[in-house]
C-alpha cells in the first residue's frame, strides 16, 4: 500500500554557516494511513521542529516529505494554504479557540474556511460534537467552558473536515489527568473506528501509550521505534518508560 | 548599577517599543511649540493693527492646545505603560523592591520626556518658519517669514511640559503600588464576555441623537424651545444626548447589527466573514468609549474647521456683495476729486451717480419679528437709469421699476428679521408714497457708503428731489486694486466723504478671519493627529493580541490575502463607523450654523471634511500595514 506520509532523509539547520546549529538530521520514516503515532524525546530534541515541517510551516534544508506522493514542499504559498486547509488538522496544546466565537463557531470555522454549504455544516458540527460529548456546549463561549472542554473543542475542530493527517502538539499538556484521558481516549476511538490517520508530539509517557506506534527522537536523529501490537496499554507504558530512561528522556509523570 | 543608568539602558535596549511614545510626545511638543512661537513673533504681531485680539485668540487657543496635549500624552502613556506590566512584574518577582521599581519608571519617564523635550524644540524651530508662512500668507500679508529662535516660546513650552512629564512619571512610579502582582502578570490577557445588546438600549440611543438633531436644527432665534430652556442649557443638552447617545450607538446599535448579521449563516459560514464579524461584534462593543471618543473629535474639528473655513471661503463673496464697486465715496469738493484722478489709473468705471438721502416714514414695515423697528429709515434713492447703468458695468441684471413703486437694495436681509418688503408703501415728509414691488439682495452702491439703496422710476426721482438732500457719488470699478492705492485715496478724502474700498475690507475681513482659520487648522491637525495616533495605538494593541488567533488560521490553511482581507475590513469598521458618525454630527451642527448665517455652507464644508477623511484615510492605510507586518511576522517566526 501506498504511505500516506514519507519523510525522506531530511535535515534542518538554523543560523548561518559558521553558528550553524543542526536541529534534525537524516530523518526518515513512513506513516501508513490509518496509524496513530507518537513522536516523543526530551526537550531540544527536534520534535517541534519536525512537527512543524511536517504541517508545512517551515521547510527542511534538505529531503524532502511526500504526501500521497507530493512533495508538499515543493508547493507555491497559496496552494500550501490550501493543502493544509484540505489535508492537515491541528490540535494544539493551548487550544487557540477565538475568544469571540461561540464553540459551535469554533468548531465550523474550518468548515466556512473551506467553502462547505451551511446546511451540510449543521450536520457535520452535530456529529463531530457527539464524538467528542461536547454537544451540550455548542452554544456557550470559550471563556465558559473547562479547559478540558476546550481541548476537546479544538479537537473537535481539527478533526471536523476529516483531514488526512492530524498533527497535534502536545494535547494533553495542559490539562488535568481525567480531561487528558478522555481526550485521548476520544482520538484513540476515532483512530479505531474511523480509521484516522493521528500524529501526536508528546513528552508524556501516559498519553503515548495511547499511541499504535512511537518513534523516539533524540538529538535530532531517529534513536528508535516501538509498536504496540496487542500489549495492553499499561505493559505499553512501561515500555515507553524503559527506552526513555535509555535515551535520557524527561520522566516527570512517572509519578 | 545607578537605577539612573539602568533606566537609561532601558531605554536604549527597547527602542522600538518606546518610539511610537517618544514619537507622540515630540509630536506634541512640536505643535505646542510652534504654536507658542507665532504667539511671541514680532513679525507677526507688528503687521497685525488687530494684534491684540489676535494675541488673545492665541492665548485661548494655547491652553485648549495645553489641555488637548496634556490628555493625548497621558493616553500614550497608559497605552506604553500596559505594554510594560509584565515587565516590571518580573522585576517585583525578582526581588526588586517597589520603591526601586517605582523610581526607575518616575526616571525613565523623564528621561522620556526631556529627550522628546530637546528633540522637539529642535523639531518645532524648524517648523515654525513654514507655519509662519503659511499663517502671514493666509492673512493676506506680503512678507518674509523670519527664521528667529524664540527663547521665551522654549521657556514656555519646557516649562508646561515639565509638568506634563512630571506627572506622567509620578503615574509610572505609582504603577507598582496600584496593582497586584497577578494583575500585573495578566495586564494584556483578558477572557471577558461579550456584554449582551439589548433593543431598548439601540433604541435609546438612535432617539438620543435623534432628539439632539432636531433641537440643533432648530432655529436659534426663532424656535419655543430656545427661548424657554435657554440658550446655554439648550447647548448642554445636545451635547450631552450627542454624546451618550453616540456612545449607546456604537455600544449597542452597531453590535445589534452585527448580531442580526450573524443570524445569517448561509452567508456568515463562508471563508473568514465569521471571524471577521464576530471579533468586530466583539471589538466595537468593547471599545464603545474610545469610538465615542473618536467621534466626538472628529465632529469637533470637522465643524470648528467646516464653520471657520466657510467664513474664509466666502470672504470674498461678503465683501463683493457689500462693495460692487472697488472704491466708492460721496463727493464733497472738486479738489479732492481731482486728486483722486491723478493717484488712479487703469479703471475699468468711474462714474458719477445722483442720489438722494430721504428720509421715509416707514411704520408699515414694522413687524413683531423685526429687530430695528424705527419709524423713520433713511434711504439712498437712485432711478432706475442709474441703476441700469451700473448694473451694466456690474454684469448684473436690468431693472425695471413702475411708476409709483420701487426695489429695494438691502444686502442684509434676512427672512426672519427683515421686513416683509413686497407690496408694503413707504411715505416721504411730504406724503409721496412709494410701494415696494420688489427686494433685491443685492447692491451696486457699496453699502459703507450708501447704505440700504432704493430704486425708482426716473420720473418718481424726479418728484422726490424735494423731499430729500441731493448727493453725488463717485464709484470706481478696477480689476486689481491694492490697499496701498486704497491707503492713498482715503488720504485725500475728508471724513464725510464715506470712502468705502473693497480691498480694505478684504484685508481686513481676512486679517481675522485668516487668522481664525490658522488656529482652527493648526488645532484641527492636532486634533486629526492624536484621533488618529489614538486608533493607531488602540489597532497595534489588537494586532498583538489577535497573533495567536492569526497563527492558528495560518496553520489551519487560510491563506495570507483572505488574512489580509479579513484585517482591512476590521480595522475599516474601527476607523470608519466612527469617522461616518462624526461626519454626520458636524454635518448637522454645520447646517445649523450655515442657516444661522444664512450662508450657502455646502462647498467649503465638503472641502473641509474631504480633508479631514484623506489625511485620516492615510491613517488607516498605515494601521493596516502594519496589523499585517505584526500578523505575518509572527507568523514567520511562530512556525
């Protein structure tokens, strides 16, 4: 089967020559489409970095990434606009809600963006929002509402124009461990039952292990790669752990 | 390290952030001190013979500048000071006791303040020249403005400023003690509700400004309710249901609108008009005061500026229509006749006219409305030959006057204090009656010579000869005439000859006016300036906040035109509902003032507001360049 996403063999360097810094180098791997994967590695590693690349905001100095075989790099300004609009959806980890839209607002805004007719926006909002059990919310406004509530909202939103790939940056970092596991929980359904395609940049050991799949960054190389097949997900968790006391990784919520 | 010194590096790390506040008070300092500098000129004050009203224009106009500058550099100030609470937060935070923190800010501020101070004086004596220029040339004088620096114009300005600044510095060493910790941290985020519109609250406002329309409408000699609130209390009241009913406008009316726009959804859920609409919905209604504020002077200058540029717009006309001829006098003796011949050359006419002064009986033009309401007036009598003839000369319109009747020449008329003329008889001494067939507004004798002139048959003329004294006139027409050569006439002439002289009049009817019109600009453009430093600085604060909202729009695939236009379109509403609103109130307050005047206001006004909304068009464009230099840098950056 074709990949959704081929990262070939990239490197990114800040500054000039002489200060050069390398942030990522010969990075390469494929993501299938229907997989949830967990980019992890302490910080400085390159996480950001690559996540970055990967929704198009920045550009690798050298590879290049492909999507349903595109190099989506080598793409004008507008028309990377648009492939964003139509291929990528973003949960970030403050939320980003507008103030001054209701959450029903919210949640439509990249449905509007994209041009879809009202009526057909009504019926997509009222479905997204029942997966996400936000659907009692939809009139109040961000300010109202927990910030659990809102990260599901923003999730919600990312995942209303049923994008090829959802990139999201550190979901859970946030909030609370009961609004975490439910929002992960959320995804992890959608993953299953809707066959999304999910990346997720994360620190954090527990929301890993509800990833399919890990791949470990250290130093802006690949160090390594786990699946998690049929373990359970705490025997994933513990392996989790182990490779990230092996490359040095931040344990903060061992505990 | 001195505090002295560490607020000096302050200042130098961060210069860009504290430009557009230095920016603002040099600005103000510029202005203040040119303006202080005309008020001490010699050149000025020795060309003006109505120097002393002159002087006291000024003075009038320097404190209202002093009050105005005062207010614009504390709103710089606090607009400077919320960028900065985090700052001085992290200093508290740090261990920086508040009375340290507290005198850095008094220090820094002052610094400020005496760096803007030298820069501006710098600025403002090399200003000061032009302004001259333009004020001398306005008032019609012919001379060079001098390149002089005033030391007791600096000695003023540094004086006032200083106290300005002094101020402002004791509220930023007082900025520590006033807030908490927490709130200092949290000064730019802000999570509050849109305040709800209510119906009754639009409707109040709409009847508000209403009922300020229709009592500024009315006329101010004529009207019940003039007369019975009185003339200062009528004023109060539109002002104040002018200006809370702008506020309720802007606070509900405009938000009630953008609600009902939001009902639409087939339209609103298309590209970024949700966005668009709902951050105006939540913008105006925030920001009712500073709009109101926006509007008001806006109204202000549009209508001091409209109503001082109409007078100097139609000077001209005012003075044509009381002198038709150039120059003008009753003869007395031969002799200054002649010598008046031998100063004037290029005439266009010269000509002598009969008249008569006669005295009428004229109680049937007696009404309850008329101001003058003597039995007895005065007229200069012509025929209608001599009429005709220099209604020739005059490129006016023939006359013709039966028998019996006459016209009457009365420049001043004014339908609500003038007799009803038509159809009423006059009577001489000697009961010779004459019946009014007609008015004119205008006159071919100039009016400081002749006064009010009535017009009959050449045979009627003849009959009055007995009833009143015999005059002649000289009238000289000239396409170019200068007062010097006006000057020299009135020297050969006696005082009873009446000389009247369309130049002098102009100079003088120019000298105030002009003058007027230089301080009623000069404060305008102050006025413009800081309105729009004011939306300008209200823009930049908004752009800071809305980067976060930006960046997600940027990564959700909005692209950067549809940004852009999103951006035009809310800064525009910002700027241009209140301008519309503005425009509209001294629109109001300018008919008013025109039917007061009984003037055909329209064209100078249109001008006036033309270029007012340019110059604040062009603050617009620059606010949004530089929304969308914050937005797409940000965007850069944040990836």
């Amino acid at each position: 089967m074709e990949p959704l996403l081929k990262v070939e063999n990239i490197k990114k360097t800040y500054g000039k020559s002489s200060a050069a810094y390398t942030a990522l180098e010969k990075v390469s791997f494929v993501i299938q489409e229907g997989e949830f994967v967990g980019i992890m590695g302490p910080s400085g590693a390159g996480k950001s970095t690559l996540l970055n690349m990967l929704a198009t905001i920045d550009s690798p100095t050298e590879g290049k990434i492909y999507m349903n075989d595109t190099s989506i790099h080598d793409m004008k300004e507008a028309a990377l606009a648009d492939f964003r609009r139509d291929n990528l959806g973003f949960i970030f980890q403050d939320y980003n809600l507008l103030d001054s839209l209701t959450v029903k607002e919210n949640i439509l805004l990249p449905l509007a963006i994209a041009k879809i007719p009202a009526k057909e926006i009504n019926i997509i909002v009222t479905r997204i929002a029942k997966v996400f059990g936000i659907e009692d919310l939809l009139a109040k406004y961000p300010y109202q509402i927990s910030g659990g509530q809102k990260q599901r909202t923003a999730a919600a939103r990312a995942l209303v124009t049923e994008p090829a790939l959802i990139l999201a940056d550190e979901p859970t970092g946030a909030l609370d461990s009961k609004s975490a596991t439910d929002l992960l929980e959320s995804l992890s359904n959608l993953n299953e039952n809707n066959n999304s395609t999910i990346m997720m940049v994360t620190h954090d050991a527990y929301a890993a292990s509800f990833c399919r799949r890990i791949i470990f960054i250290k130093d802006g190389t690949l160090s390594t790669e786990i699946y998690r097949c049929d373990q359970t997900r705490k025997a994933f968790f513990q392996e989790i752990l182990d490779i990230l006391a092996t490359i040095g990784g931040e344990v903060d919520d061992v505990i | 390290m001195t505090l002295f010194s560490l607020a000096r590096k302050n200042i130098a790390r961060n210069f860009s952030q504290y430009f557009l506040y230095i920016a603002s008070m040099v600005f103000s300092i510029v202005i203040y001190f040119t303006f202080v500098t005309l008020k001490y000129s010699d050149t000025i004050e020795e060309k003006t013979a109505s120097s002393q009203k002159l002087d006291s224009l000024m003075s009038g106009a320097a404190v209202i500048l002093i009050f105005f500058v005062a207010i614009f550099i504390a709103y710089s100030n606090s607009f400077f000071m919320k960028k900065r609470k985090k700052e001085v937060a992290l200093y508290a935070l740090l261990g920086v006791r508040n009375r340290q923190i507290g005198l850095m800010l008094f220090f820094e501020n002052l610094l400020l303040g005496l760096v803007s101070l030298v820069v501006g004086i710098v600025l403002g004596f090399l200003c000061s020249k032009g302004f001259m220029t333009i004020l001398i040339h306005l008032m019609g004088y012919d001379v060079m403005a001098p390149f002089t620096f005033s030391g007791s114009a600096a000695l003023n300005t540094a004086i006032v400023f200083l106290l300005i600044f002094l101020v402002t510095s004791f509220q930023g060493y007082r900025l520590i003690y006033q807030f908490k910790l927490i709130d200092l941290f949290h000064a730019s985020k802000k999570g509050e509700a849109a305040p709800k519109s209510s119906i009754i609250v639009a409707i109040l406002g709409v009847f508000l400004i209403v009922i300020s329309y229709w009592l500024a409408m009315q006329d101010l000699f004529t009207s019940k309710v003039w007369e019975k609130v009185g003339f200062l209390m009528t004023a109060l009241i539109i002002l104040t249901t002018v200006i809370v009913g702008t506020f309720l406008l802007f606070h509900s009316v405009t938000g009630f609108v953008l609600a009902v726009i939001k009902k639409s959804e087939k339209w609103l859920w298309k590209g970024l008009h949700l966005m668009t609409i709902s951050q105006l919905l939540y913008r105006v209604r925030g920001n009712a005061r500073t709009l109101t504020v926006i509007a008001v002077l806006s109204a202000t200058t549009v209508t001091a500026g409209g109503a001082v540029y109409s007078l100097y717009y139609n000077t001209n006309d005012l003075v044509k229509t009381a002198n038709p001829n150039t120059f003008m006098y009753q003869q007395t003796d031969a002799k200054s006749d002649k010598q008046v011949s031998t100063i004037l050359s290029g005439t266009k006419y010269d000509e002598n006219i009969e008249a008569l002064s006669v005295t009428f009986n004229t109680k049937e033009l007696n009404s309850a409305s008329a101001f003058d309401s003597s039995d007895k007036r005065i007229y200069t009598v012509i025929n209608e030959k001599a009429y005709n003839k220099l209604a020739a000369v005059q490129h006016k319109e023939k006359l013709h006057v039966n028998n019996d009747n006459a016209v009457i020449l009365d420049i001043g008329y004014d339908k609500r204090f003038s007799p009803k003329y038509k159809g009423k008889i006059i009577t001489t001494e000697n009961n010779n009656a004459i019946t009014f067939q007609s008015f004119k507004t205008q006159t071919v004798l100039n009016a400081g010579t002749a006064g009010i002139a009535v017009v009959v048959s050449n045979d009627q003329f003849k009959a009055l000869r007995k009833d009143g004294e015999a005059l002649k006139y000289r009238v000289i027409g000239m396409d170019q005439a200068s007062t010097g050569l006006s000057k020299k006439i009135a020297k050969q002439l006696p005082e009873e000859a009446l000389f009247s002289s369309a130049p002098q009049d102009f100079q003088t009817s120019i000298e105030g006016v002009g003058s007027l019109l230089f301080i009623g600009s000069f404060l305008g453009l102050v006025f413009l300036a800081a309105t729009g430093s004011i939306i300008y600085f209200k823009v930049l604060t908004e752009a800071e906040e809305d980067k976060p909202q930006y960046n997600m729009l940027h990564k959700m695939g909005v692209s950067t035109k549809e940004m852009r236009k999103s951006i035009a379109s809310q800064v525009f509403v910002i700027f241009f509902v209140p301008l519309v609103v503005g425009l509209l109130h001294s629109a109001v307050a300018l008919k008013a003032f025109s039917s007061l005047l009984m003037m055909n206001l329209a064209k100078p006004v249109l001008i006036w507001m033309i270029a007012y909304t340019v110059i604040y068009g062009l603050y617009y464009v620059l606010a949004v360049a530089s929304y969308n230099r914050i937005i797409t840098q940000n965007n850069k950056t944040e990836g």
